[in-house]
C-alpha cells in the first residue's frame, strides 16, 4: 500500500492525463499476479473483490471515532479538519503525522483489513480494526487506504484511465481490455487475464454494472450534413438505467452504477416474465395515461426509503427499453444497431406496461428532425437522440454517433454567492460558482455552475471574487453579492439543501451579466413560476 499511496501521490500532482497513465502503468508492471489483482482492485475504489463495497459499512462516524480515539483531537475538532481538508484520508493522514508506529502496509495485508472491516457485523469491531491501523502504519498509505474506503481517490484518475494503464502495463490493446471488463465487470481479473494472455477466455456474465454509451451534444441542426443516415428517437427526461434480467432475477443500475432495484417494485415485478436472460438499456420513466410525466414528477419518488401503496399509484413508474446489450449469453455491443434494435423488439414482442419500446423515425432532411423534435417536446420529452445507422454500441464514449439534441429550458439571471477554487488548470482560481436569486432584501441559493465562461473571464472574476469575500471555509469562498450570470438549466427540482427551496437542473453559465446589477436578477417567485409549470406537464389529461 506504501507504493500504491506514493504513485498516487504522484499521479495527483500532475495534470496530464499522459503522465498519469505512465505512471500507474510502470507502477502496474512490474507486480506479482497477486499484487497486481490487489492494487487494480483497490485503484477502482473496491476494498475487495465480488463484494458489494456497501457492506463493509465504515461510515463518516466510525472514521471519525477511530482518528479521535488515537489523535487525542476531539469531534468538534475533527469535523472542522474534515471540512477545511476537504477529504477524510487526507486528513487522517495528517493528523496521525509522527503519531504512527511507521509500519509499512502490504497490499496483502491491507486486503486482510479489509476483510475483517467486512465480516465485523459490530461498530465496536470495526473501531478495533481501524484504530489498530491508525496506530501502526504510515499516514501516507492510511491515506489511500481510508480513500478506498470512501470510494473516491480524489487523483484525477478516472476508471477509464485505469483500463488504459493496465492495458499498457500488460503490453494489451486498450479496446481489448475495456471489452473484457465490460464482460465481466471485475477489471482486476481482466488485468490478470490481460498479463497472461487470456483475456479471450473471459466469459459475459449479467449483474454488474457495464458503461453507457454517451450522447455527443449537437449545437446546430445546420451541422447534421447527413439526417438520411441516423435513426431518431425521443430523448426521455428520467433515469437512465440497465435492467439485468436472468432466472428471475432482475437489479436496476443507474448511469452512475448504484443498484436501485428497490426503488421500483413494478419493474421488479414485470421483467422477470421476459425470455431468458437480457440487459437492456433504457430510462425509468414517471408514466400516467400514456405519456411520460415530468422528472420533478418522477423526482417524488427518488431517496424514498419507504414507498407507500398511494405513491406508488399516484406516481407510477415505467421502462422504455431503447438497446440490447446482451441476450441470451451473447454480448451485442459489436452487433450494429439495427440488429439490436431486431432482438430488443423480439424480446418486447408481448410486453405489456410498465415496460415499453422506444418509438423510432427517420429524417429526409433537416427540416424533418426539426418537426420531430418539436413533437418529442409536445410529449413533453427534453428533445432528439440521434443514433447513426449500423453503428455498434460503444460503453463509456461519447464518439459522435450518438447525438443529442435538447434545448434549455429556461434561463435566468443570477447572482454568485460563494465561489470554489478548481481542479487542474483552474487549480488556483475560483472557477465553480455558487449563485442565488433576489428573496425579499436578499439572496437564497438555487444551484452551483462551472461551465460556459472563457479562461479570461474566470480570471477576471477571480480577481472580482476574492475582493468581494465576506469568509472562506478551506477552498470555497463566501462574497458580497455583486456578479450577475445568465444561466441555462434543464429544468427545476425541490431541495432541502437551499434556503430557496429549489434547485436548477444541469445548469451551465451563458454569459457573464456585466450590464445588469444584483437588484436586477430574477426572484424567488419566479423560480416558483418555473416549478410550478413544469409540474403542470406532469398532470394527467383527466385533470387538465
């Protein structure tokens, strides 16, 4: 682990995503089978393999109790060292400095306390592990070994850029590893398989998770050159989701790789009567009277731990099935799209709800994907996918033959709050805003942005902002309310987290409002106005 911790070390201090993937991969290289299968395990965030990482349980508090516990430092101490750091493992690493016995940790061992964190059953066990690890080995490994706890390593290494080291640690093409672990989910074993070439060996298996293939924006219909050539569809405003389905068997995962089958009886309930065994691609959808409600509708029903009888009938739910990833043993990501699309209407062939097929259309010319996506917006759907004609399915890559079209909906002027230094290049700016709009004689919060200004306005309104601070709180910092953004956003959800009671979905900054002063931004009623509109799309035809 004292390796592993000083390479990811390393690999945080730079930027380039080339110096990154060298190193882990000259890190990877030269490792027994074990240790290779252990440190790709751990660089995934996973503390061990084939287990579900929610059942080890470590939370905030036990962390927390553990540091206190060895530290000496107090919560109230703890918790502000938290915040100010920003990251749990960092700060353990810091406050256990010369407090440590200085034992080096190897990997094999760490997977040992791993194991133990998972079978204890009891707070009290779990405290024993950890404060006999904070007593024993170097900050810097309990570092990355808190991190894999928490399931962020927080380096600016993604997971692709781990398939990629591997691939180049193993002497592998890349697509060739990314195919393996799409069929099996466990890239660790794919790292072994790829050193001993046997990737080929590498059977498809169903529930876990694989990577969605990304939509590429379109900015301008005027750079569709070729409408003949893709397949258009509705873009759904829900949840994007796989559903496994095998033996009886059904898990939902999301597009950021949660399990949510709980959330979703009904489907629970109606995809086990499907043939054989599938993964399907596709959205959960708040459904009523044939047509798709509004995500604030469906948003009703998100984080429930209880699902009452009445919410389940007043906000039923449903899957539009839009690709076939796999059936029947057979992986389909290579099969082009029409061939998909082929087995997916021969597995929905007697579907009934909630489980739906998504209509498809063609387009002769740009004026027909301009009437197609007016009528997907009269279904009260966000706008257009357009899927290009024999093309396969791509997991995780954004390459351009999926496309996107939506337009915002709405925008409005705002006024930055607090503002948060950045990452990388933005390292020393302040390049994430938090903004507000007018309530009464002040300010409430509606959402944060990042997107849409120049590198010159970013450091522009660095120097603005940081005159304007009222306080800070470690990298974000409080200011006088003065700049006015214009910004675009999705839609509009309720949040316990603003004063404002409301936060903007997927907003992006359009422009800096230099000609516009606080008192001029819009208000809270208006916000309202937006909710409460966009509610209306959510009523059924009865009550309309």
């Amino acid at each position: 682990m004292d390796a592993l911790a000083a390479v990811c070390e390393r690999i945080a201090s730079y930027s380039s995503r080339t110096r990154k993937l060298h190193l882990l991969s000259a890190y990877l290289r030269p490792l027994p089978d074990e240790d290779l299968v252990r440190a790709v395990q751990f660089l995934c965030c996973s503390p061990l393999r084939n287990q579900d990482r929610r059942g080890m349980a470590v939370g905030y508090a036990t962390l927390r109790d553990a540091l206190a516990s060895v530290t000496g430092w107090d919560a109230d101490t703890l918790r502000l060292c938290f915040r100010e750091v920003g990251d749990i493992g960092e700060a353990a690493s810091l406050l256990l400095f010369n407090r440590t016995a200085g034992e080096p940790l190897p990997l094999a061992l760490a997977e040992e306390l791993y194991k133990e964190l998972y079978n204890a059953r009891k707070t009290i066990q779990k405290l024993d592990v950890l404060q006999s690890c904070f007593r024993r080995f170097r900050p810097l490994a309990l570092k990355y070994f808190v991190k894999v706890i928490t399931g962020d390593l927080r380096i600016g290494l993604q997971s692709k850029m781990v398939e990629e080291a591997v691939a180049e640690a193993t002497d592998t093409t890349h697509d060739a590893v990314r195919r393996a672990n799409n069929r099996s989910g466990d890239l660790a074993g794919v790292a072994l398989a790829a050193r001993r070439g046997q990737l080929h060996e590498i059977e498809a298996r169903l529930f876990h998770p694989m990577d969605f293939m990304l939509a590429k924006p379109l900015d301008a219909l005027s750079d569709l050159t070729d409408p003949e050539n893709w397949i258009v569809e509705d873009k759904y405003d829900g949840i994007r989701a796989q559903a496994h389905v095998a033996g009886g068997r059904v898990v939902l995962y999301t597009r950021g790789l949660e399990d949510v089958t709980g959330s979703y009886p009904e489907l629970v309930r109606a995809l086990p009567g499907l043939p054989g065994s599938s993964v399907m691609d596709g959205e959960i959808l708040a459904w009523k009277n044939n047509r798709a409600l509004a995500f604030t509708v469906l948003q009703q029903r998100l984080a429930r731990k209880r699902l009452t009888p009445e919410l389940l009938e007043e906000i039923p739910v449903a899957f539009m099935a839009y690709d076939l990833l796999f059936r029947d043993g057979k992986l389909l990501l290579d099969e082009p799209i029409e061939e998909r699309r082929r087995l997916l209407e021969e597995l929905l062939e007697n579907r009934t709800l909630p489980l739906l097929l998504s209509p498809q259309y063609s387009a002769a010319h740009i004026d027909d994907i301009d009437r197609l996506f007016e009528e997907a917006r009269g279904r009260w759907n966000e706008g257009l996918l357009l899927k290009r004609r024999r093309s396969a399915y791509e997991p995780g890559r954004r390459s351009g033959t999926w496309l996107k079209i939506k337009r915002p909906y709405a925008t409005l002027d705002v006024v930055v709050t607090a503002a948060e230094q950045g990452s990388g290049r933005r390292a020393t700016m302040l390049s994430d805003y938090t903004f507000g709009v007018r309530s009464g004689d002040g300010f409430v919060n509606v959402g944060k942005a990042y997107s849409g200004l120049t590198d010159e306005e970013i450091r522009e309104l660095t120097r603005i902002l940081r005159s304007l601070a009222t306080n800070h709180f470690g990298r974000v910092y409080v200011v006088r309310p003065h700049v006015v953004l214009e910004v675009a956003f999705d839609g509009i959800q309720r949040s316990s987290r603003h004063k404002s009671g409301f936060a903007l979905r997927f907003p992006r900054i359009v422009r800096w409002r230099r000609d516009k002063t606080p008192e001029e931004c819009d208000d809270v009623e208006r916000v309202r106005e937006l909710y409460e509109a966009s509610l209306r799309q959510g009523v059924t035809e009865e009550q309309a």
